[in-house]
C-alpha cells in the first residue's frame, strides 16, 4: 500500500483554453477540501452541480463534483473531481484554492503511480493508461486499452506461473539428491521446458507487435542527390512535405514526416544526397544524413533506376549492421516492371514515386521487414523494456536448458529459472527498482 499521507491535485486536462477543464485531487484531504469548495461532501459516485468556492466564499466557477471513496477509486486513496470551465485562470484559480487547503501539486504521472503501489493496476498497465493517452493510431489504441484491462498482464502471469511449476519440479530433486539422477533423465521437464519456450516465443511475437504499434519505424531515405528521395517521401504522406526540384542538392537538412501504414505508425526522414558536399551547408546535411542513418530502424536507399549507379560503392557507405532496403525509383523512365525482388547484395522494390507504381508493393515489404502483421492475433500494447526482459527471460531459459542437457546440473538450472521469472515478473512490477519507477511516471502526463 501507499504510504503517502499527502494529498495531491492537478489540472487533468491539457493546458489551453477549452470548453471543459478539470481538477483532480487525491488523497485523505480530499473530503475536507470538499466540504470546503462545495459546502458539503457529494455522495460517493454522485455528480452534483454547483459552485466552487473560494476562501472568501465568493464562487470562482461552477460546476460539476464527483466524490469516489476510497478503496473504490482509480488511486484506491480518496479522489474528488471538479469540471469546470477550460479558462487557464479559471483552473489556475481553482487549483490555487486546493493548495490552500493543504494539498500539494502533484508530480507527472503520480494519480496513475499511486494506483500502481495501492494495487489497483500492475506495472503494464499502469503504462497502458499513457500508452492510451499518447496513441498515435486507432490499432494503438485498441492495443492500449486491451493492455489496460490486463491481457498482457495475464499472458505474463501465466508465463511465470509455468517458471514456478518448472521450478518446483527441479528444485524438489535437489532436495532430494539420491532421486536428482531419474530426475536428470526424465522427459517431462525437458517437455516442460519446450513447452515454456514455445509460449515465450508467443509472447515475444505479440510484444513485438505491440512496441511497434507504440513506437512505430524510423526509416531514413538516403541515396544519390536527384534519386527521388523527396518525391518518394510526399508520396508516402500523401502531402507535399518536401521540396522537389530537378537541381540535385535540394534537400540541405532533414525533412520528418509521420504516416501510418494499416495502423504501422512510420518515422519518414528524408536526407541530403550522398555524395561530396559543394559547400559548407551540404556538408552539414550530408553529415546529419549519415547521423540519422546510424538511428534508423531500416534505410531506404533510393537510386535512379533510369541513371547508371555504383550499387557496390553506395552499400559501403551505409552504416554496420543496420537493416538497408535498395529502391529502384523513376520505373516510369527505365521501363522495369514495379515489385520486389531478392537479390544477393539486398532487397530491391521498383516504383515509381511520380505515378504510385510500385508503392504498395514497398508498404508491404515495410510490414513484413519489422514483422508487423494485419488482421492476426489482436495484440496488446508493449515497451521496449518489456521486450527485453521477455528476451532476458528466454535467453536464461535455454541456457538452462542446455546446463540441463550437457551437464544434468539441476542446481544451475534452477537458478536460470529463478532468473528468467525474477526478469519476466519485472513487467507487472513485482520485482522493480524505485529508479526504474521513477523514470516511468515521470514521463506520464501531469494529472495522470
């Protein structure tokens, strides 16, 4: 449970004027600070319509009160929420008022951390409430909100429960030594153990589809000056984003777009031709080309498919390890047919960004190279810590699996199991540091 005896209040809804705007306020204060602006407490769950007073009884706004008791309430500590009017002074005024009365502001993210350490939500789904508010799309935010009402958080308590059967069965054989050699041989765990991979590896597919849908792709255009590289980035929008130009160098610093592909979230950058700079701003813009290029989830090198290239010399200058995909634009001048083709230096998609030839063709192979698949599984909503400690988890079980195998070390085993559910149970928050906490709420909305 919270140990706070602090009560908190914040503007929960966005800064700037609006129709509505409201003030939340949690904790044991919040009844007295109640009777104090309302004149009376609401009944629990009861919306009630009045004014709002000041110490001078003078009201500063009128409006809506509901009142939710604890344990009943998203804290589980007393909250009471005032909608008002969305004036900026209105809210200033009001939250002013609150703070007289013995609350404090409250911290970023603090209502939905509270609720995490009462035990109202896990640590995913307290992530999933600003995975909601910050949806980039409507497949993210059905993602969210299933994540919200706890799937992801049953598919890793089943995970863990299976670690702890696991468990149980190992560390019973080491208790008893004079059985652990029958034990060694015993087909069952080695069936067990496959079995914990198999629905690690599903897991691990959902996550990865989840943490797609909330942090989307960054693909970098890169290639020769003139290639089409801005072209190809307006048709993607859909919107003349970037200037184009038949003058090679056009594009001096990097143009962001953001799209959506079936829901896919995209991070479009397009950036200065490579090739040796003219002057000192094309030497900046080709630099923060190869910057870019270094952080991008998948590098689109677009070329001239009607101009004679140095395919060989161009691949050199893409960043190590960095997944690189070979578009062949302007088709419409070439005359070669639009699709995708594999060969033994990349993977090639012809199109024609002037006509749309082609495009869908690069849409489905962007889906395919980062695994993002439609009309499967509904997913859920997931992190990039999430998918770690999945892998963290996996990477502990089949390293048991082998000491089990090579070296029948039970002990060894066990502890790769204790290791692998200490990881996954990080997800839900059971075994998580207070730095790890902190840095997760800070960064929720304030009034959240």
């Amino acid at each position: 449970m919270n140990t706070e005896t602090d009560t908190i209040v914040a503007i929960a809804t966005p800064p700037g004027r609006g129709g509505i705007g409201v003030v939340r306020v949690s904790g044991p204060q919040a009844p007295p600070i109640a009777n104090a602006i309302l004149g009376r407490l609401p009944r629990a769950r009861q919306a009630v319509y009045g004014a709002f007073l000041g110490a001078d009884g003078a009201a500063i706004d009128r409006g809506i009160a509901l009142y939710f008791p604890k344990p009943q309430s998203f804290t589980s500590e007393h909250v009471l929420e005032l909608q008002g009017h969305g004036g900026p002074v209105v809210l200033d005024m009001l939250v002013n008022r609150v703070l007289e009365l013995g609350a404090r502001l409250a911290r970023p993210g603090e209502f939905s951390e509270r609720a995490f350490l009462n035990g109202k939500l896990d640590l995913a789904q307290a992530e999933a409430v600003a995975d909601l508010i910050d949806s980039g799309s409507q497949a993210a935010a059905r993602s969210a909100m299933r994540s919200l009402q706890g799937e992801f958080s049953q598919r890793v308590n089943r995970l863990v429960e299976a670690m702890i059967s696991v468990r149980m069965y190992v560390e019973a054989a080491i208790d008893f030594p004079e059985e652990e050699v029958d034990f060694l041989g015993d087909q069952h765990i080695k069936d067990a153990i496959e079995d914990l991979l198999v629905e690690l590896d599903r897991v691990l597919v959902s996550a990865q589809q989840g943490c797609l849908l909330r942090d989307g792709m960054r693909i970098v255009l890169a290639g020769p000056p003139n290639a089409g590289k801005s072209s190809l980035l307006n048709a993607l929008a859909q919107v003349d984003r970037a200037i184009v130009s038949d003058t090679p160098g056009t594009t001096r610093d990097i143009v962001d777009q953001h799209i959506q592909i079936d829901g896919l979230p995209l991070h479009l950058l397009d950036t200065a031709g490579l090739r040796d700079a003219a002057d000192d701003v094309e030497h900046q813009g080709v630099s923060r080309a190869r910057a870019a290029m270094q952080q991008a989830d998948r590098v689109l090198v677009v070329v001239d498919d009607s101009q004679s290239i140095d395919l060989q010399g161009l691949m050199t200058q893409l960043p190590p390890g960095v997944p690189a995909t070979l578009v062949r634009n302007k088709i419409d001048v070439s005359g070669r047919k639009p699709g995708t083709d594999t060969t033994p230096a990349a993977i090639e998609v012809a199109i024609s960004a002037k006509t749309g030839a082609g495009l869908g063709c690069l849409k489905e192979h962007l889906k395919q190279s980062m695994g993002y698949e439609i009309g499967g599984e509904p997913t859920f909503i997931a992190r990039r810590r999430h998918l770690q400690a999945l892998k963290l988890a996996r990477d502990r079980v089949v390293m048991g699996k082998q000491l089990l195998v090579e070296q029948r070390a039970g002990d060894l085993l066990a502890e790769e199991l204790r290791l692998a559910q200490r990881s996954v149970s990080e997800i839900t928050g059971k075994f998580t540091s207070d730095d790890l906490l902190g840095r997760i709420f800070s960064a929720f909305c304030i009034g959240k």
